[in-house]
C-alpha cells in the first residue's frame, strides 16, 4: 500500500498525517500540485527491458504524454545481485538524488514494479509518498525533493521528460534528507 506520511519540517520525529488511504493520498497531494493516480498492473518479465515495460503500459503512457507533452519517456530496472559490483551500482544511484534538489523539468514517475519514496519539501513541511507497484505520481518542476531507492533498490519504473537531457538536479546544499526517516525505515514502519 502506498504511505503518505507528513511532518513540520523542523520536527522530524512527530507525524502530523501518516495515511494509506488513496483518496486521502490523492487530496493532500492536490494541494501541491502534485498528480498521484494509479494504473491497473501488467504482467512483465523478471527483467523486462524499457520497451516491455513502455509496451505493457502503451495506453496509460500516451495519456500522460497527451496530457502533460511529454517528448521522451523510458523505464528503468533495479532488482538486487548478491555482487560487489551491484552494490556499488546501487549506492551510486540512491546517492545521486537523495539530498535535496529541485528541477525545471516535471519529474513524473509510475512504479510497474518495487517501491521507491518521494519526500516533498513544501511550505515549512515533509511530506514522504512510499510508492508502489500501480502508482503514478508527479514532482512538479521547482518543486523541492529528493528521492529514496532503499539500500537495496528493487523496482520497475516509467520515466518521463520534456527534454532530451534528463533531469538536472539543481542541488540546496542541505542536510534536511538525512533528518527524516529513509526508505528503509519508512518500509520498516509499516
Ligand atoms: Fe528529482
């Protein structure tokens, strides 16, 4: 189930909303302006590649680049290899957006697979969407983030992107991402 949980962003050890409720999920995000829709699961391979994955979902991937005008779109896939040379792989992509960042570019993700958590940082609070298998969820541009994969990243997802060039993360320097709890603990805490 996906989790939303919320906190004031200077007090990181009190809830002040931890829900599993979609429609909930879906109304607090609003504000935001964020979009959090889920899709109906596709079968998939053990280790589908992008275009598996981009063709199991060909439907609900053209509304969204109808919808949003989107010009590219991929999926990417982690699941876990006991080898020194995946680990490291797997701590370089966790690094590489976990602290906070924003970009100009709408950061749309859909989980076919695995989870990952999204943590917002918006007008004084956190807010940290778990997502699973079946979410869709939207990071508008500008919008301050950071992205957890857990220490072991196992997920499917579908990418989206107005540019050839991906997202450029523009970093804050903080240390606000280590404050609140991480994918691990949050899966944890269920
Ligand atoms: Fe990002």
């Amino acid at each position: 189930m996906t989790l939303l949980t919320v906190w004031d962003d200077t007090d990181p050890d009190t809830e002040t909303l931890r829900t599993e409720d979609a429609e909930e999920i879906a109304d607090e995000l609003k504000q935001l302006g964020v979009r959090f829709h889920r899709w109906p699961l596709r079968d998939l391979p053990e280790l589908p590649s992008s275009e598996q994955v981009l063709a199991a979902y060909r439907e609900e991937v053209d509304r969204v680049i109808d919808a949003e005008g989107y010009i590219k779109v991929d999926a990417i896939s982690m699941k876990p290899e006991d080898s020194d040379e995946w680990r490291e792989k797997a701590r370089a992509a966790r690094e590489r957006f976990l602290s906070e960042h924003t970009h100009d570019d709408d950061e749309d993700r859909f989980f076919a697979r695995g989870a990952g958590v999204f943590y917002l940082h918006v007008d004084g609070k956190v807010y940290a969407v778990l997502c699973e298998a079946g979410d869709l969820l939207s990071v508008p541009a500008h919008t301050t983030h950071w992205f957890d994969m857990g220490t072991s990243p196992d997920f499917v997802s579908i990418r989206f992107f107005h540019d050839d060039d991906g997202w450029i993360g523009e970093f804050l320097n903080t240390d606000t991402a280590e404050k609140f709890p991480s994918f691990d603990e949050l899966m944890a805490s269920r």
